[in-house]
C-alpha cells in the first residue's frame, strides 16, 4: 500500500434540491481533503451510518455488507485508486481466510461500506496531489 494516504471522512452536505450530493475526505492528521460527489443515495446512507441510524429492512448498502459477511469475508479497506476525467475509481479490499479481495467499486458505495464497518480509507498520493496541486 506505499504510496496511500490514510483519509477519513470529514462531512457530508445533503442538498436535497439537488441530485448531485458531496461527502468531503481529509488527511488523517492533517490538513489535505477534497469532494467527492455522490449521488443522494449513497449520501443519506453514510448520513444514516454515521447517525447510527437504523431501516426497517436492509437497504443496498447494508444488504451488501451482509452478503460479505455471510460469505465469511469482512471490509478491510477502500482505496480511492485512480482521478482520470474527473471521475474517482476505488476497490473495495475484502478479508476472507487470510486473503485479500480487490473488488472494483464506485468511490461513494466503498466509502459507504467503510464508514458502516469502521474500515479505513486510503486515497493514492498521486490523487491527491490531482485534486490539490498546490
């Protein structure tokens, strides 16, 4: 993992009047972060895991984290890999019997699962040194 920064998430802004959403990532222990947009799904499910905020039936995002659960794997890490025509890719890095998983994964869904399971999340330096060239 040389060349990953560990990030956390900082905010998320709901504009409800919008489609486009934003959760903001910020070093950890320092001072770099940046946007990520995300669509109003996926930010009113970090919003709800961050609240500790329970549905009455498993959504997307929690259905996906009992499927790995049940496939006897658990949410490692995310790594924001990649910047290229101002879209982010990510991998979502599964655990199962010592193995590691690469699952390639849209930034907003890996960071949802992250911030469900407490799982840390990395941005490659290359990326933020796109987002932030100063």
């Amino acid at each position: 993992m040389s060349g990953m920064v560990e990030m956390e998430l900082a905010r998320i802004i709901i504009n409800e009047s919008s489609d486009q959403q934003f959760i903001f990532l910020r070093e950890k222990g320092g001072q770099r972060q940046f946007p990520i947009v995300i669509s109003m799904m996926e930010a009113l499910a970090i919003d709800r895991f961050v609240k500790e905020q329970e549905t009455p039936r498993p959504l997307t995002h929690e259905l996906m984290n009992k499927v790995i659960g049940s496939l006897g794997a658990n949410i490692s890490r995310v790594e924001v890999t990649e910047l290229k025509n101002g879209t982010f890719y990510a991998n979502l890095v599964l655990q199962r019997d010592g193995s590691e998983i690469e699952v390639d994964a849209r930034p907003s869904d890996a960071i949802a699962l992250a911030i469900r399971n407490s799982s840390q999340i990395f941005v490659a330096e290359q990326v933020l040194e796109e987002v932030m060239p100063f």
